[in-house]
C-alpha cells in the first residue's frame, strides 16, 4: 500500500513539476512569409501551416506575413513578428526574389532565429555559412520534365511520333524541365521527336503551336509540356481537331484546369510540390532546430540545401489526389523531416 | 475633299507600291507550298483560318488607330478583360451566372468604355496615345488579376464555346465572325464619311482641321471603336480557349501592330485600308505557320519575324512625305 502511495506520489510529482516547466516556457510564434493568399498554391501553403500550427498546439501563434510582391515589405513583416514576439519565433519563407534571402538570413540571424526557405536563393550563397538558417529546399525540375516525359510515353505505347512545347527559353526552370524530357527522350527510342517550339509559359501560344505542329505532322501521338498552362492550350488546339482525348498531354503545376483535365482522359500527367506540406514541414523543421530536435551544426552540407520530392499525379493516382487534395486535406506526420529528401542541391 | 492627300499617294506609288504586301503574301504562300507540300493542303488551309481570329480582329482595330496617326497599347489589358467578363458571365466555375451569348453585349460594352477612355484621356489631357493607352492597359491587366486573383476562369457553357471553337461545315465559326467584322469595318472605312475622316486626320491633323473636321470627336470614335473590337476579341478568345485569363492575349499587342505593318499601313498614319489589315494578318500566320513547317529553330524564329518587319517598313514607307523620324 506504501510502496503503491509512494509511486502514485512521485507520478503527480513529475506531472506537477512537468506542467510548472510547461508552462513557464513561452509559447514559440510560427511565421509564414508568402506572397499572397491570393492563388491557390500559396493558399494551400498557408493551410499547411495551419494545419501544422494546431497539431503543435500553437493555434493562437500562427502568423501569416503576406508580401504582395513587394521585397521590402517582406523583410519589413519579418523583422515586426520578431520584435513582437521578442525573438520568440520561427520562421518558414518564400523569399519574393532569390536575392531578397540574404537580407532576411542576415536579419534573422542577427536576431537567433531558425527559420527556413523555399524555392529561391542566389546559387552562390551557402546557408552552411549561417547558423540559424537551417536549410534552404527545392523542387526538382529535372524530375518533373524527366517522370512526365515518361509517362506519356507508356501511354501511347513508348513509340511514335511526339511534340514538345518548352518554356520561356533562358528560364532557368524551363532549361531544367527540358533536360527532364531529353533524359527520358534517350530512354526511348522509338519515340521520336518530330518538333519542339518555345511556348513562353503561355496557353494562348500553345494553343497556335499545336495547331500548327498538327498541320506539319497530322500524326502526332503525344504533346509533352513544360507546364499546365501551355498543356491546357494543348488540349483546346487538340479539341478544335476533335483529338482531345486521343492524343494524350502532360504538363508540370497541377493547376486546378490540369487536374481535371486528367480527370478527363485529355491529360495524362503533371507534378505538384504539394504547398500543403512545404507550409507545414518549413515550419515543423524551423521548430525542431529552436527546440534541439534536429542539432543544426550537425547537420550534413547535403541536409542544409536539398531538393524535395513532388507529388507525380498521373491517372493512376487521380481519384486518391482529388479527394485529399481538392476536395480534403491529407495527414502528415510532422516529425518525419527527411521523408521527402531526395538529394542535396549540390549533388 | 475632291483630293484627299491619301489618294495624291495612291497615285504616286503605282499598281505594285500598292499591292506590295498581296503580292509579297503570294510569293511568300507559293515558296512555302515548294518547300513543304503540307502547306497548300485544305487541312492546313483551315488551321490558318483558326488561327486568324481573333488576332485579326485586334489587328483591325489597331489598323483604325494606326491609319489616325495614333497608336494604341492598351490591346492586351482590354481584350483580356473582356474575356474575363465574358468567363463570369457564361456557365463558369466560380459563380451561378448563365447568360450565354447575351455576355458578349457586356464584352463589347467593356471594350468600348475602356476604348473611350483612351480617347477621352487622348483629348481632355492632352496625354500622347502611346502613354494614355499603356496606362489604361496596366489599368485594364490590374482589374483583370484582382478579379481573377490570377486564376483562369474556367467556362462550362459549351454553346458559347462554339463561337470560339465551332465550325460550319469546315470553316471555324470564328473565322466568319471575324470576316463579318471585317466587312464592316470596310464599309465603314470605304463607304462612310468617318473612314476618309480618319484617313485625313492621319496624314495630317492640321489641314483636317482647317477643313473643318471635328477632329476630337473622330479621334475618341476610333479608340471607342478599336475598345469595341477588343471586347468583341476578348470574348472569341475566351471562347476558344475554355477560359477567361488575363494572360491569354499576352503578345496581341506586337502581333497586331505587326500584321499592320506587313500589310502595309503606315504607322506614321494617313495610309491604309482595311484589305491591308486582312492582308497583313495573313501574312503574319503564314509566316508563323511556315516556320514551323520548314522546321526552322525556335530560337531564331522571334529574330526573323523581327527582320521581315524592318525590311516590310523600309520599303513600304514612303519617306520623301516624312520631312522628320520621330
């Protein structure tokens, strides 16, 4: 009976002394600094956010800074959230421009914030040079040009004869996904490329290339497009021919038209980086480096600048896509920071 | 008017300086047709005449404002606004609206507003056409992403998509459409008073004062009409393309100017018709069109249609009128 007092004594103890110690620790402020919640991608980003700031418990301490495109009014938002929460904060970004990164990390790091970065950043800027900003991560361009090349290969069979519409030619993202398709063009050699033009990112121009590629080369089998935009203009240049549906296009962006296009049978593929769950991890890494969960120092040069896996959404995982992407929200699991770690930037 | 200056230079060029660009069209058609037997088939005949709406009705609208001795860039702000309007007033995704072919009345409307404004701006201000219609074009392209939040509006009314994307028998819908607007425009231009007014300003705004014409009035009447077309642009666009988009006429602006070019109107103003426009509009497809035929790289393709344009303006002009370049 004593010995049973005793343990039921001790365990109140530590429950006491735990919830004290809880208690006098600060509550750690989640910011978030995008663009705009005006498109659907960073909104997705922001619910991510959200949804990763409930399960932390820190509802109350989510702040979503929104720049509208202007670089120095991010830089502005940052350093306010760190005066208000008096260093208290961690923080996941979408620098406006590459080069705005520099001046936030060297803010940040002035003030012992750990905070994290996607998308853009100057090549020659190293994060391991920084203590506090923990690591800078990216999409694979190559991948999504490389993966959606290939499946639109297989669906017509890996022979015949296709087209290719690239981006705005000298962009960096468009160079990338074009050496995707190249690498997979290799793979197949039955497929051959009768033609490829410089659609610009855009529907309208992608639409009067395909018109006029389909009067060169009335038989086309398949259109490969460097994003949803142009793969979206495809499909209507294809309609006007009553061949949507026949010829199968792909495309990068997963924007909503592409989605259900897929849906359709009109497309075959296009990639998400999942915003969902760049606005939750951003901010779950940051957190984990302030907390001691993942010791920053220790951390490999390959760990501080990496790629991260996108979502391939093709007809085979439509349907699991749709339900909780669109029209629900998936589960992650927080912790699990190196899930989608792929390779360093470096490497 | 018994002499309109425009006619004193008819004379002075003769048949060929007067046909240069039908003839130039020709050539270029016959080259092609020896080059790729593809391009003189009834399929690619047909692709072509796609492809010439609605960009021919921009570029018509633009040949107005050319002939006016004016210029006008607020092409892609409009036609891209209108068809945003269009895709939130036929059967679309994000509201309940369903007004069918009704909309295209409220295209037109826009259109024509946003073109009086250039021309009120024009006249009232005393602004240069050049920086009135830039700034009605960032104007137009800002109201067209804070309506949208730079999403494409997508539309599901498939009767409406038929002026975009139909055909009777063979021939694009949009292609009749857009030569019943050409038709039109001829016979306002050839037939009524305004279309030697608008002639006569271009060549020289100061003698079409003297003789009386009420210059403003005309002006603001080009650019409501040239707004007007932009609408009626803006919904063929957004018909044929599934959506409603402010990006959707990105390079209508250059494209337009361009087919005015190789058709032969001077943008000096006080030249051209509308024969010219059509002509100039072809031109520019084929050549596109060509390009791709031929299989010439897409990395020059931009650089010749850039020198084509200088060479068309170098011959076409008629520089003993002009006393200074500006």
């Amino acid at each position: 009976m004593r010995k049973i007092l005793v343990v039921v004594g001790l365990c109140l103890l530590v429950g006491l002394v735990g919830s004290v110690s809880a208690f006098a620790e600060e509550p750690v402020y989640l910011g978030t600094a995008i663009r705009s919640l005006a498109n659907p991608y960073h909104a997705a980003w922001a619910k991510g956010a959200e949804m990763f700031a409930e399960w932390a418990g820190l509802k109350d301490y989510n702040v979503i800074l929104t720049c509208e495109g202007s670089s120095e009014k991010q830089l502005n938002d940052i350093k306010a959230l760190v005066a208000r929460s008096k260093g208290n904060v961690v923080f996941c970004i979408d620098p406006n421009q590459s080069t705005d990164a520099v001046a936030i990390a060297n803010e940040l790091e002035k003030e012992k914030v750990y905070f994290l970065t996607f998308w853009n950043k100057p090549d020659d800027v190293k994060v391991s040079d920084y203590k506090y900003w923990v690591c800078h991560v990216t999409f694979d361009n190559r991948a999504s040009g490389y993966n959606t090349a290939k499946v639109l290969f297989d669906a017509i069979g890996g022979k015949g004869k296709v087209f290719a519409l690239q981006g705005l030619l000298g962009n960096s993202a468009a160079i990338e996904r074009w050496e995707g398709f190249e690498k997979a063009l290799k793979e197949y050699p039955d497929i051959e490329l009768v033609g490829w033009e410089a659609g610009d990112w855009l529907k309208t121009k992608a639409y009067n290339l395909v018109s006029n590629a389909l009067a060169a080369y009335p038989d086309i089998k398949a259109v490969w497009c460097a994003n949803d935009a142009m793969a979206t203009g495809a499909i209507e240049a294809l309609r006007a021919r009553g061949l949507a549906g026949k010829v199968p296009v792909s495309g990068v962006d997963a924007i909503p038209e592409m989605i259900t296009a897929i849906q359709n049978g009109e497309a075959v593929a296009t990639v998400s980086s999942d915003a969902y769950w760049q606005g939750g991890m951003g901010l779950s890494i940051a957190l984990a480096a302030k907390k001691g969960d993942i010791k920053v120092e220790e951390l490999p040069e390959n760990k501080r600048e990496w790629i991260a896996k996108s979502i391939l959404i093709t007809k085979e995982n439509i349907d699991w896509y749709v339900k909780n992407y669109v029209e629900g929200t998936p589960q992650y699991d927080w912790t699990n920071y190196w899930e989608r770690w792929v390779r360093g930037i470096r490497e | 008017m018994s002499v309109t200056r425009v006619e004193v230079r008819k004379r002075k060029f003769g048949f060929l300086g007067e046909n240069a660009s039908l003839i130039a069209l020709v050539l270029l058609s016959v080259f092609l047709s020896i080059v790729n037997p593809r391009f003189f088939t009834l399929d690619n005949l047909f692709n072509i005449l796609d492809l010439v709406s609605p960009l021919g009705i921009t570029a018509l609208a633009m040949g107005f404002v050319l002939m006016a001795g004016s210029i006008d860039l607020s092409v892609e702000g409009v036609v891209g606004l209108s068809g945003i309007v269009a895709s939130f007033l036929v059967k679309n995704f994000s509201n309940q609206n369903d007004f069918g072919f009704f909309s295209i009345f409220f295209c037109l409307f826009t259109g024509l507003g946003f073109g009086l404004l250039n021309g009120f701006l024009l006249y009232r201000f005393k602004i240069p056409s050049f920086m009135a219609t830039l700034g009605v074009g960032f104007i137009t392209t800002g109201v067209g992403i804070l309506v949208t939040r730079g999403n494409p509006i997508v539309i599901t009314d498939w009767s409406f998509r038929q002026i975009g994307m139909g055909k009777v028998g063979v021939v694009p819908v949009a292609f009749i459409l857009t030569m019943g607007v050409f038709f039109l425009a001829w016979f306002l231009s050839e037939r009524t008073v305004f279309g030697r007014y608008v002639l006569a300003i271009g060549g020289d705004e100061a003698i079409a004062r003297d003789l009386g014409i009420n210059v403003n009035r005309v002006k603001i009447g080009v650019f409501g009409l040239a707004g007007a077309l932009y609408g009626f642009a803006g919904a063929i666009l957004t018909a044929k393309l599934g959506s409603g988009d402010i990006n959707a006429p990105i390079g209508f602006t250059f494209d337009s100017i361009g087919s005015c070019v190789l058709g032969g109107i001077a943008i000096t103003g006080g030249m051209g018709n509308v024969p010219k426009v059509l002509i100039g509009i072809f031109t520019l497809t084929i050549l596109r069109n060509g390009m791709i035929l031929m299989g010439i790289s897409p990395y020059v393709q931009q650089g010749v249609i850039g020198m084509i344009l200088i060479a068309t303006v170098a011959l076409t002009i008629d520089r003993k009128k002009i006393k200074i370049m500006k």
